[in-house]
C-alpha cells in the first residue's frame, strides 16, 4: 500500500460503512485528519452516547431514550389504531405527515424467504400479542410497497384475522409531484385501481 | 425533532461530514447505532491512531507515519526531479502508476485569488527553499487541470526561472479509453496540441 499503515486501516474502516465507497472513505479520511481535535470529539461522543441511551421501545420496538418511548406514553395519542412499519425510520417519516395520532409497531424487517427472514425473524409475535391485548380496533399496514413488503401485509392481514380487527393496507398510487409519463407500469395500474371519487 | 436527542444529535454530527448528506447521514446513524461494539471500537481506534500517528513529511509535506517520509528517504528515488501536487491524495495516485521515480512537493492547495489563496497559503516557499538548495534540476508541475492549478503552475514556472532549472508541466489530452464524441472542446483543444510524431 501507499498510504502510511494507520491511514490505510481507517480508510479500510471507513469503507466498511453502508454507501461508502473507496473514495470517498479516502476523502473521509483526509477530512478526519485534517479537522480540529473538538470536532473528532463531538463525532466520537456522538457516537458513544447515542449507543449508550438510544434503546428500542419495549412496546413499539421504535428508537427511544425512554421506555416505553414517548409515542407509547402520550396519552394524546390514539391507543386503538396501530401503524405497522418496517423500520424505526419509518415511523419518522409517518411522523413528519402530522396526519398520524395513533401509535406505531415496528417490525424490524419484512418476510423474505429467498433471504431467510421468517415471521420469527421480525416483531410480528409483539404485533400478535399487542392486538390480541384487545385495545386494537385498526392495524394500518405500512410495509414497504416492494414484494417483501407486500408480502408481510398479506401475512399480517391473515394471522389478525381471528381478532376481528379491521387490517388496511397504505395506499399506492403515483407520488404527489410526480410525473405520469414517467410512471412504472405497475405503479400506474396500482393508482388506476386504488381511483376515487372526486 | 422526531428523534431521540442523542439520536439527532449523532445524525447532525455526522451530516458534518463531507459528501454526506442528511439521508446518509441518517442511515448511518442507524447502521453504527446497530453494529456491534466491536466494530464500533474498530472505527473509532482506527481514527485516534491515524490521528496521532499521521504527520505530514518536513520535507515534501505529505503524509507519512516517520519524518522525513519513507519517498524521501528512499536512496533508489531520484533526487534531481521534484512532481508538485496539489494534494497528498495526488502523491498516492501518481505513486500507483509505478512509472514515477523522483520526489515529490506537496503544495496543500492551488493559488485561488477570488478564494483568497495566496502564494504565502500554500507550500510555494518550501518549493522555492528545496528547488534554491541546488539538488535538483527538473521540476514537474502536476497540478490539476482546473483554472487554479494551471494559474499555480505559471506562478510555479516564473518564480522557478532563476534558478534555471527545467519546469516541465504533465500533459492535458484525451483521458485514456475516452471517446472523442464526448469529450469537451478544452480538452480537445489540449490533446490536439499536444499531439505527438507516431
């Protein structure tokens, strides 16, 4: 190698992280480097503090930093309908809506046999539990619109069944702003399906 | 924020960072917060160790881990040929090509005058110092090809003259397995005078 030892390894490091390439884990490095020792510092302490107080929800399986975490707890929310997501960044993109007051259940992944990943995989005994806790009156289901995602709605649409909750599905359709032109096929037959009434 | 505290505050600290914008950073986020300790420990050692250890060469200013560093140390690198570059990157890029044998002079920059960068900015008078110490007799500017490393060029080659050594610049021309059809009418401009017997 070119670089000197301890450089090489934090590159290699750096390269290890989700979305970052050779060059930028150099370019990463180069700027590590180069910045004032505080700046490493509030980076690292970032870090270690993030790692030590965020948990996951006991309840929802949400990031938090309290347990349950503050969705569970307030009791402005609306505790009869459940919001099932994929991933704790799920529920911040439902949150930014402001449409949502109801509470969330994260599930930690979606079905995917061709990967391995079985209902015991993800958080859907919490999910069973929880609607079988009998509060439940709605379970909106949103996976994402992929197949895995589609998949793991229709799961979950069949082992709630026998509670007699009411299960619905997000809706698809073209996304606001978008173009129809450009719209797949399937997201397009998808929206000419889900049409309403105007 | 939607976000545990600890949480955005890593998110932020890490959209600091170059390249990386708040969707990265994000995902980031989530991917550290669930890798195991290990890695964790891994990145961040990595970092501290880079940190102490990489010192930039007292005498051709990139980055070694000994001082001066390893290039020029070397008895087999021909010293009577300096390649200037911008960058310590440079040094690694030129260093692949296995064709170069002489020493290296890392600027730390090009002369930016709408940026404020000076020749008092950059390591112009380090240059100036080794080139008057008599060693050597061919200096090749490899700056980049944008309107400041070819500005620091000619500053490279006018304040170079007196001591009469030879100030060769690295050529600008097609880029190799490029096509001619897309290339812009600078670089055409440049490859074709360039141009060379066959």
């Amino acid at each position: 190698m070119f670089y000197p030892e301890a450089m090489t390894r934090l590159i290699e490091e750096l390269a290890r992280l989700p979305g970052i390439g050779p060059k930028s884990a150099q370019r990463l490095a180069f700027f590590l480097l180069d910045s004032p020792a505080e700046r490493i510092d509030a980076l690292v302490g970032a870090l270690r503090d993030a790692r030590e107080r965020i948990r996951y929800c006991s309840v929802c399986w949400s990031l938090t930093d309290t347990d349950p975490c503050r969705i569970c707890q307030n009791p402005a929310r609306d505790r009869s309908t459940l919001c099932v997501v994929e991933h704790p960044r799920d529920v911040i993109a439902m949150e930014r809506t402001r449409e949502y007051r109801g509470l969330y259940h994260v599930l930690h992944g979606a079905l995917d046999p061709m990967e391995g990943v079985g209902p015991d995989d993800i958080r859907l005994k919490e999910l069973v539990r929880r609607v079988g806790g009998g509060d439940v009156r709605e379970v909106i289901v949103c996976t994402n619109p992929t197949t895995e995602g589609e998949a793991t709605a229709v799961y979950i649409a069949r082992v709630l069944r026998p509670f007699g909750v009411r299960v619905t599905r997000i809706a698809r359709g073209l996304p606001v702003g978008g173009d129809i032109e450009y719209a797949d096929e399937v997201t397009l037959a998808k929206a000419l399906e889900g049409r309403r009434e105007m």
